[in-house]
C-alpha cells in the first residue's frame, strides 16, 4: 500500500520540490534576473511566497552548477558601516567556500 503525503502546510516557506507551489511570473523574471546577473530586491507583506521563491530559484541556479547566497540584509539594518560589511563578508564566506557550505 502506497502512503498518501499531506500536501498541505500551515505557514512557512514550501520546501523547492513541493506540489502546491505555483510558479509565478516574478519566478521567471528573477531567474532571467539572476542569469543576466543583476541585483535582486524582493519586497513583498509578509506571507506571499518570498522565501520560497527564493529558495527555488537557489534550487533552479545550483542544479546548473552555480554557487549561491542567500543573505537577508533586513538583519543588519542598525550595523555600524564595519560591522555590516563584516557581517556580509562572514555570511557570503558561509555559503560560499566549498568545504564549509550549507
């Protein structure tokens, strides 16, 4: 006997493979975005989809072979000019060197 997998989630962001999500058109501007290699912004109210967009166009990007960062910069609003640079040096060596990445 086959078992049923729940499809329905309450809050959060859809793991990349999940049958509910619905591609949108801003999932295909931000991949054309991200291959012409300019800066993405997403804004967005909370709960419509900005994590799990990001994290299936991270998905699409390294199945061909790209290295990716996800750096939420909202985190580091009040940091001093040193201390945000430091910050984003620290989270981009994080998920970019190879033996240590995510």
């Amino acid at each position: 006997m086959t078992e049923k997998k729940n499809i329905f989630m309450a809050g959060g962001e859809l793991p990349t493979d999940h049958p509910t999500y619905i591609e949108r058109e801003v999932d295909r501007e931000a991949y054309r975005a991200a291959k012409r290699f300019d800066l993405l912004h997403i804004i967005a109210p909370n709960f419509m989809g900005k994590t799990s967009l990001i994290n299936r166009l991270i998905h699409l990007l390294e199945e061909e072979g790209w290295l990716c960062a996800y750096v939420n910069m909202s985190l580091m609003k009040n940091f001093s000019n040193e201390d945000w640079y430091n910050a984003l040096g620290r989270e981009l060596a994080r998920f970019l060197t190879p033996e240590k990445n995510h």
